[in-house]
C-alpha cells in the first residue's frame, strides 16, 4: 500500500446513512421521547423553529468570530438553553448527550456500513499503516454510531468536527490531525463522498484524495479496493 496514513470521511463514505432534520415526523417522534421521560417542551412547530434559529445564529456568531474559515458549533449548548427555557433542571452533559441522540434516532431512517468497509480497515492495518476518520460531525450524534460499527476499534483515531470548532473543508481541521501524528502529507490520503469537503480540503492541505463518488454512494470501493490491495 502506497501511503502510510488513510484518512476516511465517515457519512456517505463508510457509513450508509439517511436523516432528516427537519420533518414533521422527526420532531414528533422525539417529542413523545421527551414526554415519556418527563421534560418540557413546546409544540414541535415551535420548538422546530427555535432550534434551527438559535443553530442559525450560533453558526453566524462563529463565523463573525473568524478564528477558522469554515467554523463548526456544537449543538449541545442550544439544546441546553431551550430545553432549560420550558423549565427543565438538572440537565447535566449526561442527559443532554442521550436526549440529543434520541433526536438523532428520531429523525434517522436509515444506517449501515458500506459493503466491505470493516475488510478494507482491516486490511491497512495488517499492512502496518494507520487508518483515522475526519468527519463533519456532531459528537452527540455520532459517537453511539461509531461505536454501533466498532470504528472506534477498527481505526486510530476519530476526530469530528464539533469538538474542534471548524470542519471541513478548513484545513486547520486537516491540519490538527495531520500534526497530532506528525504525518508526512506526501503519505497521507483523504477518502471521502464529497468534492467540496472532502477532495478540496484535501488539496488545501496538501495530502492526496480519493474522491469515492457521487454523496452517498461509494458502495463498491472498499470490495474492489480490497480485491486491488
């Protein structure tokens, strides 16, 4: 294997995965989990809205800031401050994480690996290189999926992009992992379903990419790459 550091984008390039945020359904799903465990709310019209404008406002806020070019937030901080609004206490990181993943289940209608991803993973690292997943992501959202597949197990490292302050295609979000491990860029390549995020934030950095396909359908890579190897 040419490069020593493979570097993975994690939605639409390892996993399979179909949400919708904003549906009638999603909000309306989540609400009877928080009504079944007790926390306050508004209608979902309401709360919909008050959350996409206070997620609005955050990310205008961060990007005025202009420590990074494409900067990230992190989600659990607005549901703390409407949730605590309808009068809810008590609301430690505990119970914040699981409500804003019940929110994710809530609005997910599909989820799974690619085929052949966990063969692939396996496969750099039994050619003794180092495998790691960038990802525009949202810890709360994406840790328990991580884990539902075991990637935490099958890759070096996993950085997302709520827990840094930028995304890609930034390259400080590049840059953070690349310098962790002390990378030699010439040996580092990006995976990743998105020419914007992805391939052109690879480019910034200076590494190699692999541009898997069109969003969310790289299904035959990982088989035939495995095959290739």
């Amino acid at each position: 294997m040419k490069y020593d550091n493979y570097i993975f984008d994690l939605y639409g390039t390892l996993i399979d995965v179909w949400t919708d945020e904003h549906a009638a359904q999603t909000w309306k799903k989540w609400l009877r989990v928080l009504d079944k465990k007790g926390i306050r709310h508004p209608d979902y019209i309401t709360f919909r809205r008050e959350f996409f404008d206070s997620d609005k406002r955050a990310r205008e806020a961060a990007l005025a800031e202009g420590k990074y070019e494409v900067p990230e937030i992190d989600v659990i901080p607005i549901y703390k401050e409407l949730l605590t609004k309808y009068g809810n206490k008590n609301l430690d990181e505990k119970i914040l994480n699981e409500l804003s993943y019940d929110f994710r289940v809530a609005s997910r209608k599909r989820i799974g690996l690619f085929p052949g991803v966990e063969e692939y993973l396996k496969l750099i690292h039994a050619n003794g290189k180092k495998a790691y997943i960038l990802s525009n992501a949202q810890a709360s959202y994406t840790w328990p999926e991580i884990q539902m597949f075991h990637l935490e197990k099958l890759t070096d490292d996993v950085l997302m992009s709520s827990d840094y302050k930028c995304m890609k295609p930034d390259k400080a979000f590049f840059d953070i992992l690349i310098e962790r491990y002390s990378m030699d860029r010439d040996k580092t390549i990006m995976h990743g379903d998105s020419g914007f995020s992805d391939i052109q934030g690879a480019e910034k950095a200076g590494i190699a990419s692999v541009h898997l396909a069109n969003e969310n359908h790289p299904s035959k890579y990982y088989i035939n790459a495995c095959k290739n190897q």
